[in-house]
C-alpha cells in the first residue's frame, strides 16, 4: 500500500491518494481545491481511481467530488448523515467567498466498520462524528486518514453546525486512541503525526487520555 499526500488549495488541505502496489487500484481521499491538479499524478503512479472517499461533506474536503467523478466514473462515498451537508456545498462554499459546483450524490454510504477493498488493501471506515455528523476516518495496517478529526496538536472545530466537542472526544478515544502508537494519523489540514504521539502531547486529549488510565 502506498498512501501520497497531496497540500492543496486556499485552505491548505490535504488530499490523499491510496494506491494498492500489486493491482495499481486506488481511492482519492477527500478531494479538494485545486485536486484536479493530480490527474497527471494519477497517470505518473498508473494507478486508475476507483473510489472517491470523503472523510466528511465541509465544503472543503469535497469541492472536487464533480470533476473526479466525471474524469474517472468512481463512485463518490460519504456517511449518510452527512449527505445534508453535502447537498448545501454551494452555499458553505460562498459564504467563505469561494465558487463550488454540485456535488453528484454519493452511491456508497459508509457505514460504520464495513471495508473497502483496493486489490489487498483493507481500507476499514470507523464512524467518528463530532465535528461533523458524519464524519467518518479510514484506518489502513499502518496509517488512518483521520479527515478533520484529529489534527498534531490539536482536534477538529466543534463550533460549525453539527459539532459537538463531546461526541467528537468520545469520537477519538474510541476510535482513534484504541490504535497503534507507532499508527500514522493524517489529517485534513497540518503535518501528520501519529496516535503514540497525540496521546502524550495533545492538551486537548488530555481528559480522555486520564480518564482511561
């Protein structure tokens, strides 16, 4: 498995491109501004799209469901509690002074612990809502993509509609805490980091890390 991070767009979101080695089969990971960019990466790693994942609907995590749907024909996938959400991306969009076309409407709602499969690679999805209903993270063998979740440092804003700072807490101690230290967390927006390392040194993380000691 191979996993490529990809910065991108106004509001420095990371795209992720996850690749199974043997059969080249691979799923976009929230696909955001300027993600159209990276169908020349997708042809560099020969690698063809079958899956357009999104860890949750903010605008800015799904403002290129359009353009990769019609370039590759993937279906988009999305927690049925966010599909809402997705329905209003125009509307998030201008009121943070940006343009975003319609997303189409996800064929595969993601429930929590089913798997994708790309050829041998396990994607298995885990229902973390907090910062968004439906949020939701993909955790591989080594790495979970933890959408806006969890950040280095930090933890998803909680102050949008559909937040709640304690589901999103409960979220990352059941879901995320329960992983690997050695486990490489990527998030939505910053560096990656990993679970042994938030678990020590996230101040936000401090409450839960106690209370299950």
């Amino acid at each position: 498995m191979e996993i490529f991070t990809f910065p991108l767009g106004p509001m420095d979101n990371n795209t992720y491109l996850v690749i199974d080695e043997e059969t080249r089969q691979a799923a976009l990971v929230d696909p955001s501004f300027d993600s159209e960019t990276l169908i020349d990466e997708v042809r560099k790693r020969h690698c063809s799209v079958a899956y357009i994942l999104n860890t949750h609907a903010h605008f800015d995590h799904v403002v290129g469901n359009a353009f990769w749907a019609r370039q590759t024909g993937a279906p988009i996938a999305l927690h049925p509690l966010d599909i809402p959400l997705l329905e209003t991306l125009p509307f998030q969009a201008e009121r943070f002074g940006f343009a975003a076309e319609a997303s189409p409407t996800p064929t595969i709602l993601l429930q929590h612990n089913t798997t994708f499969h790309l050829g041998k690679t396990a994607l298995q999805v885990k229902h973390t809502p907090g910062h968004a209903p439906g949020h939701v993270v993909f955790v591989a063998r080594e790495a979970v993509i933890c959408g806006d979740c969890l950040f280095k440092g930090s933890i998803g804003r909680t102050d949008l509609p559909g937040g709640d700072l304690p589901q999103l807490l409960k979220s990352i101690g059941e879901h995320l805490l329960v992983l690997p230290d050695n486990m490489r967390a990527l998030p939505g927006h910053g560096p990656a980091t990993t679970i042994g390392a938030e678990r020590r040194n996230n101040p936000y993380l401090r409450s839960i890390v106690e209370a299950a000691q």
